[in-house]
C-alpha cells in the first residue's frame, strides 16, 4: 500500500504517547509544493481560534434578558439578579463573572451574536456537535468537519506548521478527517516535552504500526516548530491558572516560537486555527456556582489571550469565535439547572470586530412547545463570516449551501 493511500485509510488513526495525542492524516501534504495556492497564505494570515464551550451553554444566565419579567418567572431561583448583572442596553446584560469582558466590549472589539442555533435542532450531545463540527444540516450526516473542508479548498501554506492546533480535547472536531493538525490533550505536557520516542520494537513486530509512527514524526517535526526555542519572543502576558488557562498559555507560546523553514520568526503564522476547549457546560444540577466559575476561567481566558495577541502584534489578525453543541431549556428545573435547550449567545472578538449586540434577542414569549427559544441565526452564518469575509474563501463550495455572511468585521 502507498504511504498517501494509507494515510487516507487511516483518517482517523490516533497516536498518544508522554501524554500527548497527535493525529496528521496527509502528514506531507502543507510541505508538497502542489498545494500552496498563490494567495491563500495573506488569508490564513488571520489566525481563527475557536473556543468550544463543552456542555452546552446556558445563554441565557450568560447574556442576561433582565427587562423581561417573563426571565425571572421561568428563573425564580437560578435567574441573575438584576442589581448583579453587567448592564450593555436598556434590556441585555452580561452576567457578574465575566465582568473582564468589559474592557474589550468598551473597545468594541467584542460582538455577542443571540438566538445562534439551526432548524430542527437535535438535543443530543453527540448529534449536535457533530451538526456544528461538520456544518450540516440536522438531517445531514458529513464525514468531514467544515474546517477539513475549507482547508481543502485552499491548503495552508507549506511554511506553516500545520493546519491547526488543538489544545484541551482529544477530539478532532471541526478539523476531523483530513485536516493536518496537531492535538495535544496535555498542553502542560507538551510545554515540557522537547521529543517523543517512537517505540521500535513495536514498529518491527508491525508493520501498520510503522506507517502510523512514519505519521507521527511528521507530526513530531511539524509540533517542533510550535516549541519554545532559544533567542524565542517571551511573553509578559500574565495567563490564568488551570487547564483552559494552561491550554491559552501553550496556543500563545506555540505562535510566539512559530517560525519559518529558514529560521525567520513568523508570529502568528505558525496554524492557521487554534482550536480550544472548556469542559463543564451541561449544568443540569447547581447550576448558578459552577456556571459562574465556567465563565470567570472564560472570561481571564479571553482577557489573555487578548493581551498575549496585542502583544505579539496580532490581535488585528485573530479572530475569536466560540461555539457549543446547544444552549439551555429557558425553564430552569427542579435540581436548580437547566436541561439541553436550543439557540444561545456566542462571542466574537478581535481588533478587527465591530463590537455590539447581533442576532435575535431571546423572546421568551414565542417559545416552542418544548420550552425552547427559536432560532434566530443560523450557526453557520459565523462560519460564513469566518470562510468568506476573514479568510476570503467560497463559503458557499465549504458549506455546501448559501449563508449570508454576518457584519462582524470592520475592513
């Protein structure tokens, strides 16, 4: 079998060694000269980073609807109080933990995009993050993530290090089946490793095995470029403690080492997307704590980051997008959280971001018979923004079907 057959076999082969996963299906494919598009590299100069917020988010206690009475009567004791609550408008408001945001709401460089969902939502963990990972409709299944996709469409430059890097979370995700990225559950970890070992008794007593660890030094190699070396930009940004803080520090030290083949520091074009996640979101029970304290690690999160990227020049060409499988039931229940739900608010930020409320506000007067808020934006209309207006790609051939770009970006 030839090597570029096996690799497509084995789209999906993992490879976990000293605590860290690496998957690169078409590991030689950003260094062949036939897939650098004349052009591409001044799009993907835009550094994405997409936040996954796991769970499914409470939109809701996160932009706060507090004119509308109809908020506390659902949330009698869940709801954020008025007095609490960050007010941007004469009805919207953030909730108390992510008070940091205010510095780049003020900056207006932070957009709040509401009613983010899609028709004939799905409730499942697994089915919903697979609609959002691929970009399909909820009756559609697709193999590849939409940032597979787009990448096909336009390869990333052969002098970046890959693809994408993936902090926080063993899965792929919108980069799966294809995408040349590197996964590193173990961001701590991977700060201290400088090489892994390839096993070589294993590769003589299996041949497969070789074909896989030929995958992973390609990775290893490609990874290389993203650690810290010596004569490196070191960053003064001070970045929170715990992991979601631990994975932000190692995606801003990976663009601040990133440097081309000849040695010439790049920063920020080490990836051309930075995928992060935070873990906690499906807060069915207790919710008010442990939701104020997802949101205080999101927002000293978005904080640095911003200041690690206006620090390495960047932050003109990030764009920070988050994203989730679902938000909450608008009725809160009888273990003091919320139950999946559909549409919620999500974040964009950047120096290039027309800062200010977008999207449907929730009308919590028009739900459907399940309790649940309809559907005011379609997700992939933030994709669109991403592929078309940030990146300059055909939206349209990645997503499959046409949707109108959201005006979230200044020129």
């Amino acid at each position: 079998m030839k090597r570029r057959d096996f690799l497509a076999a084995g789209a999906r082969a993992t490879v976990a060694m000293a605590g860290t996963a690496l998957w690169l299906p078409g590991a030689a494919r950003a260094q062949d000269p036939r897939f650098v598009r004349p052009g591409v590299a001044n799009g993907y100069a835009n550094l994405l980073i997409l936040v996954e917020l796991k769970g499914g988010n409470d939109g809701l206690n996160t932009v706060v609807p507090f004119a509308d009475p109809l908020y506390y009567r659902y949330r009698q004791t869940i709801g954020v109080p008025r007095a609490q609550a960050i007010q941007l408008d004469e009805r919207t408001a953030l909730h108390p933990a992510l008070a940091p945001l205010m510095s780049i709401w003020r900056a207006h460089e932070l957009a709040i995009v509401q009613g983010v969902s899609y028709p004939q939502p799905n409730l499942s963990h697994f089915r919903s993050i697979e609609i959002w990972d691929t970009a399909s409709r909820s009756d559609q299944y697709l193999r590849e993530g939409w940032l597979t996709r787009a990448f096909a469409s336009a390869p990333v430059p052969g002098n970046f290090a890959a693809d994408a890097l993936v902090l926080g979370s063993a899965e792929m995700g919108p980069l799966s089946n294809g995408a040349r990225a590197i996964a590193l559950v173990n961001p701590a970890q991977f700060a201290r490793v400088s090489r892994l070992v390839r096993p070589v008794s294993l590769k003589e007593r299996n041949p497969a095995l070789a074909h896989i660890l030929d995958v992973e030094n390609d990775i290893v190699h490609a990874a290389d470029k993203l650690r810290p070396h010596p004569g490196n930009y070191a960053l003064k940004t001070a970045f929170p403690a715990g992991a979601f803080g631990a994975s932000i520090q190692t995606a801003m030290h990976a663009l601040a080492s990133a440097d081309t083949p000849q040695g010439e520091p790049v920063p920020g074009c080490g990836v051309a997307a930075i995928r992060l996640t935070l873990n906690g979101f499906d807060t069915h029970q207790n919710q008010p704590q442990r939701h104020a304290d997802l949101l205080r690690q999101f927002a000293a999160g978005m904080v640095a980051m911003r200041s690690a990227l206006v620090e390495l020049g960047r932050w003109d060409r990030a764009l920070i997008v988050t994203y989730a499988e679902f938000g909450r039931r608008v009725r809160e229940n009888q273990s003091r959280g919320t139950d999946h739900g559909t549409a919620s608010a999500h974040f964009v930020a950047g120096g290039r971001v027309a800062g200010g409320l977008y999207g449907q506000p929730p009308e919590l007067a028009r739900l459907d018979g399940n309790g649940n808020l309809p559907v005011g934006v379609d997700f992939r209309q933030i994709y669109a923004t991403v592929l078309g207006p940030w990146w300059g790609l055909d939206a349209q051939a990645v997503l499959q079907q046409r949707f109108e770009a959201l005006p979230l970006l200044r020129a």
